[in-house]
C-alpha cells in the first residue's frame, strides 16, 4: 500500500508541485491550504508524513507541529517543514517544535527526494539506498 | 588759648619788662654821680637800649615765640644792663655783674624754679652785702637799695619766660609722642623694635602679638630669631647679617613662629634707625597667608588650565592676532615633533607648515579679520589627511582680539569610518528590505523551481536546457536573497545568552550532515571544555554551519574534518579545518570582504564569509584563515574570555 502524505502549504502552486512530484514517486497526497485544515485532516484519516509551510493562515506551521505533537494519536508522524523561512533560527525553532527534517524554500527535487528518503528511509525511485 | 593769643600775650610781656628794664638802668645811670649833662658812652647806651625795643614793637608777633630770638635778648637786656651799670662808676666794689652772669647761665637751662630761687638767693645775698658794706646808708644808698628787686624782677621776668617756652614745647612732645605711639600701634603691619646690636625686642605693637598670637610681655626682652620658626634660625640670621651690612633689607621667605606651633608666613623688611648714640632696628611685618593663599590658588588654577588644555587629544594652540604661537598643547608638540621652546613665538604657519603666507581658508585669519568663531575643513596633501580647524576669538575688556584659540581635529579616520557605515548601512538596508520580502520572493521562486523541475521530465519539453536555465536562476536568486537576510540580521541587537561552543559545533554538524550527501567525510573532533561565551545563539550557529559547509564544499564530500577547541589565556580558540582545495593565495586577503565569490555567478553571493566575519568581530573575537592550494583550509577563531567583574 501506498504511503500517504499530507501536503499543508497556503501557496497553491507549491501544493501543486508537490502533488504531482509525490505522484510520480508513487504516494498517495492529499492537500490542506492551512493549518486548521490540515489537524481537520489529521484527524479523519492516517498519514505517514506531513509536509508543512510555517507562516500560513488560521493556524501556523508551530501551532499545527505543537498539537501534532501532543495528540497521542498522531505524535509519532514524521514532519517536513517546508518553508520560505530560511533563518538559522527558525531551523531551530522548526526541530524544537517536533520537525524531523526542516526544508527551506526555494527547494529542489533532490533536495525534496533526500529528505523523503531521510524519513523512509528507503529511496522511492529506488536509485540509492540510505546509509 | 589760641597758639595767635600766646604769641601776642608773650609780645606784650616781653616789651612791657624791657621798658621797666630800660627805665630802671636809665635812672641808674643818669641820676648817678651827676653826670646827666655830659655826653657820655652810657646815654648812647640808653638810647640804644630804646631803640631796640622800638624794633621789637614793630617786629612780627610770631617771632616771639622764637626761643632762639629770646634768648639772643635775655643775653642782650643781660649784657646791657650790666654794662650801663658798670659805666655809671657808682660800684667800683661791686659784684653785681657777676649776679647777672649767674642770672644769664642759670636762664639757659630753661628751669624756672631754679630761675626764681636763684634770683631770690641772689638777691638776698646782695643785699646782705650792701648792708654790710655800709652801703646802703650812704649818700647813693636809694640807688643800692633799687637793685636788690630789681634783680629779682629781672629774674622772675625771664623765668617766666622761659616757663612758657618749656611747656609749650612739653605740651608738642607729648602731642606728637601720642601721635606716634597712635600709628605705631595700631599700624596694620606688624612692627618690632630691636636694640643694635643685641638684637634684643624692646617694643611690638598690637599686630605683632596678634600675628603671633603672643602677649607682648613675652616677647619683650626675647632674642631676634626666637620670633621665628626653629627650622629658619640659620635662614634668619642670615638675612640679618645683610640687613646689618646694608642698614636694611627685605625677605618673604621667613616664616614667624606662632603660639600655637603653627608658622605664619611673612613678608619682612627691616630698617635701621640710630637715635643719639643708641641704635635699633625696626621690623615690618606683613602677613603673606591670604597673599600665599591667592598665588596656590591661581598657581592651581594654571596647571589645572594645562591640565585641561593637555588633556585634549586634539591639537590646540594659542596665537596671537599677527598669528605668534602663544600657547600649545601636548598634542601639538607629540603631532609636530618638536619642543616646546622650538614653536613657541613662532608664526604658526612657519612653524607648523612651513609656510610664508598664512595658509589658504584657514579659520584663524578669519577670526583675525571678523573677531568671530570660525571653522574649515582642509586636506593637506601630505597622506591625503583631512583636518577640521576651529578658531576662537579671546577678546579683552574692550572687545578688542587679544589671541585666537586654534583647535585642530584629524578627521581622515572619521570620514573613512563614515563612507563604511554609509557602505555598511545601505547593506542593511537591503539586508532589510530582503529579510522582509524573503518570505514574499521564496514561495513563488519554489513554485517557479520545483514545475520547471517538473516540466524538465515531461518527454514534450524539447529544449531541456532552457528549463536547467529557469532552475538555476531560481536557485540563485534564492542565495541573494538568503545573504541579504542574514546580513540584516547582524545589525539588530539580538538576546544573547550563555553560549557552549562545543554544543554548538556538534549541533551545526549535525545540521550540515543533514543538508549535503557527505557520507565520505572523516570528522574529527578534538574539543577540550572551555568556557560558554556570552552571545546569540543563532549568530554562532550561523558561524559554525558556514564554515563546516563551506569546509564539506571544499572537500567535495570526502576527505577530513577536523573541529577542535580549547582554552588559551585570554581566548577560546576554534579551529575548522579541512583537507580540501584550498584558497589559492591571490585571494586570502579578501576572502571575508563583502561581495567577494571565487565562484561562479549563481553559486555564491559573496555574502557568507563576510557575515561570519561581522558576527566575530562583533563579540570581539578574531578570525584567521590559513590555506594551501590543493592541501586544505584552517579557520581559526579567538572569542575573548569573558572578564570576571562582567
């Protein structure tokens, strides 16, 4: 069975983009365009990983990662912070937070693939394995 | 009694007497032995004797109390009446003449008493004689008889005289005495009087027993030097031998021993005055404490003014309107290298430039000309300094220019350092400006990046390349503006907390492990404990990431990293090192300088080194880079440590 990521990002285009590089990869993605969205979200359904954007509407991207993080349910899920934020600090506040991995914008494919294969631990095009 | 009464009451009594004088010698002579008819040497006396008086009548009142004129007449009247009895033959055995002698004598001594009981002793004796002579019965015996008072009267009339001229003359002494005993002793200065040669104290005044606080009984009969303090005898009596040698002399540097054990400073002349045949010395003294007071204050007041005046860094000198250097301070003498007799009276264009001519817009001139406070900035071509001179007028009472204040600044320093922070500022500008619209610019640029990225595997796309063209622009626009950001961020005053520089460096390790594939570096981490550094977290971590990425770039992800701290005396040392390409050497020394990239347009901003620079110097550490083309990199970094009392 497919893994499925949750993609939480206010920027259409991003989720977008996401969508169909994930697809390609072979995962299943479903979209939030904000952080109240995304917990709506998190809480129906299963997910492998979130993706998430920081500065969004409704709720940000610490709020959503804080209560992710202290709902039992889904405290283990691993989250990629994905964001235009690019600051050293926000990279630390982004880990204090419960990130496992924190991507800044803009980003590349590699950069998108390396940090998947960080969190699966397996390469979903199956080029290279994680040491 | 007025002093005019006397003198015509005297007149009058003298002129009275000479006539009973005058009448009583002429019946003595012309009513003896008959000889009234005959022309003899006694009438011309007698008219003489007249005459004179006459004189005296018209004689200035004044003159009467001339006691030289008085007795030139007590001598005469004396001298005449005696001769004009001699030449009346009536007293062939007779002392009278020796009785007018005793008269005259007497008379000089100027005693009264004695005057009158001599006259009285006198006559007595003569009349004892007379009778015992048998004189007085005689035929001539009324002109005997007529003598005895008559030098009585004579007597008592010049002793009353004289009485009057003595008192007088008592009565002006003991006026002038207490005239004398009034300036002496209430005199402001402190005066002593010594006896020659003893050098003994016979009299002070008031201000002496209040200088030295002594009563004058103690000090009455004391020694010169006991009036001074012990430690000056020696200085004392030195003076004093000159004062002897000359007869007088002056000094300040004596000071007066008090009551109470502290000395007076004094200022003393001294004089020599020979009175008769005793000799003294008189001693002025002045009291010097405000005087001495008001030369430490203005002594103060002028070195503090030096103080003050060297103090100042900057150069400052004083000239006068033909443009002579007055004054100079410290600055101008270390700024010119030269002495101080070297400048001083010189003309300040000569001296300082070497000049003829007053230099071109210098503010001096100006105040010279306007009296008014002036400034200009000049460059002097020698090494391109620029100098801002200030000049200030000192005017006197008038408003009159007595000199000018000329104050000179090197502001070459100051205007480099202002061009910087201008540089400097407008970086941060931008920096600002990027940080804010960095969020703006970054989600778009993704958006832009991650399609063209995907359009790049669409079969359709035919020119492939061109989609390569858009991502790496992106990508590089993507640098600008994270550079930009982070440039901003160092000017802010950021929290700052207490800093482990080993925690530190693990975590940026592990932070840059996560970013770039570099399973084939060695790290090797050599990190002894040393002391936290005040600072903000993130600026350091900002360090450590850059060097360690830059050092996994260098190295192309395989080789050895080494990070190693430790505790140097003053310092914590960290070292990044790496076995990478290296530096090559043409561009070690600009390496931290801003927008300075070896790479590529795209790969770099020329940004990151020099903000990792910014934030060292900023907690006021050094950073040093050591490299070898193709052998590897090492960047050194000294934090302070922290000081005890901070």
């Amino acid at each position: 069975m497919n893994k499925k990521i949750l993609v939480v990002d206010d920027e259409e285009v991003i989720r977008k983009f996401l969508r169909i590089q994930l697809a390609k990869w072979g995962y299943e993605v479903k979209e939030a365009a904000d952080g109240e969205q995304a917990l709506e979200k998190l809480g129906k359904d299963d997910f492998d990983l979130l993706i998430c954007d920081i500065l969004m509407p409704k709720k940000n991207g610490w709020e959503v990662m804080r209560e992710v993080r202290s709902n039992p349910s889904m405290k283990d899920i691993p989250i990629i912070v994905l964001t235009a934020k690019n600051e050293d600090v926000d990279m630390f506040n982004g880990y204090d937070c419960g990130a496992n991995y924190y991507m800044t914008k803009p980003f590349t494919k590699d950069q998108l693939l390396y940090g998947l294969k960080l969190m699966f631990g397996k390469d979903p095009t199956n080029k290279m394995e994680i040491s | 009694m007025s002093k005019e009464d006397k003198d015509r009451d005297r007149k009058k009594v003298i002129l009275l007497l000479r006539w009973t004088a005058i009448i009583v010698t002429s019946y003595l002579i012309l009513f003896s032995k008959g000889r009234v008819t005959d022309l003899h040497l006694s009438h011309l006396l007698i008219f003489g004797y007249i005459f004179s008086n006459l004189l005296l009548t018209f004689l200035p009142k004044t003159w009467f109390s001339n006691p030289k004129l008085f007795y030139s007449l007590v001598i005469f009247d004396t001298g005449l009446v005696s001769f004009g009895m001699y030449l009346s033959e009536m007293m062939t055995t007779d002392f009278y003449i020796l009785f007018f002698l005793v008269i005259i004598f007497t008379s000089l001594s100027r005693n009264f008493k004695l005057l009158v009981t001599l006259g009285g002793v006198t006559a007595l004796l003569y009349g004892i004689l007379l009778y015992s002579w048998g004189l007085l019965t005689s035929e001539n015996g009324i002109s005997y008889i007529l003598r005895i008072p008559f030098i009585f009267i004579m007597t008592a009339f010049y002793g009353y005289i004289v009485q009057t001229f003595t008192k007088e003359t008592q009565k002006q002494l003991a006026i002038s005495e207490d005239k004398y005993q009034g300036l002496f002793e209430n005199a402001n200065d402190g005066i002593v009087i010594l006896r020659n040669p003893q050098l003994q104290i016979v009299d002070v005044n008031r201000e002496v027993e209040r200088l030295t606080s002594n009563k004058k009984g103690e000090l009455l009969q004391k020694g010169f030097s006991d009036l001074f303090v012990s430690e000056e005898d020696e200085k004392a009596l030195g003076y004093f031998e000159e004062v002897m040698k000359q007869g007088e002399g002056r000094t300040d540097s004596l000071s007066l021993m008090r009551k109470d054990g502290v000395p007076l400073e004094v200022d003393l002349s001294a004089k020599r005055i020979d009175l008769g045949d005793e000799s003294f010395f008189q001693l002025i003294f002045r009291d010097l404490t405000e005087q001495r007071r008001l030369e430490k204050k203005i002594r103060e007041s002028k070195m503090n003014l030096q103080a003050i005046f060297d103090g100042i860094q900057d150069r400052l000198s004083i000239q006068t309107p033909d443009y002579k250097i007055l004054r100079i301070n410290k600055a101008v003498i270390q700024h010119h290298h030269a002495n101080y007799e070297e400048l001083i009276g010189k003309k300040c264009y000569e001296a300082y430039y070497q000049k003829s001519l007053p230099c071109e817009r210098c503010p001096v001139s100006v105040t010279i000309k306007t009296k008014k406070p002036a400034s200009s900035i000049l460059k002097i071509s020698e090494g391109d300094t620029s100098l801002r001179i200030s000049s200030y007028p000192i005017l006197d009472e008038k408003g009159d220019l007595r000199s000018v204040i000329e104050y000179v600044q090197d502001i070459t320093e100051e205007q480099q350092l202002q061009k910087q922070l201008i540089r400097s500022e407008k970086l941060a500008g931008i920096g600002t400006l990027a940080s804010g619209v960095a969020h703006e610019i970054n989600n778009p640029l993704a958006g832009i990046i991650g399609m063209a990225e995907i359009a790049l595997e669409e079969e359709t796309f035919k020119n492939k390349a061109y989609l390569k063209d858009i991502i790496s622009c992106g990508q590089r626009i993507g640098e600008i503006v994270k550079g930009l950001g982070s440039y901003s961020r160092i000017a802010k005053k950021e929290e700052q907390s207490l800093v482990d520089i080993n925690e530190v460096l693990e975590d940026s390790l592990k932070m840059v492990r996560l970013a770039i594939k570099a399973s084939a570096v060695e790290v090797v981490e050599r990190f002894q404990p040393i002391e936290k550094i005040e600072a903000n977290i993130g600026e350091i971590q900002h360090v450590f990431t850059h060097l360690i990425t830059n050092a996994f770039q260098a190295m192309n992800s395989k080789g050895t990293l080494i990070l190693s701290t430790r505790s140097l005396k003053d310092s914590m040392e960290v070292k990044v090192s790496d076995n990478g390409v290296g530096i090559p050497q043409k561009y070690i020394s600009h390496i931290f300088d801003p927008f300075f990239t070896t790479r590529n347009p795209g790969e770099g901003t020329g940004l990151g080194l020099n903000i990792v620079y910014r934030i060292v110097t900023k907690y006021e550490g050094t950073i040093d880079v050591e490299s070898e083309e193709n052998m590897g990199t090492t960047f050194t970094i000294q934090f302070p440590k922290r000081r005890e009392d901070s």
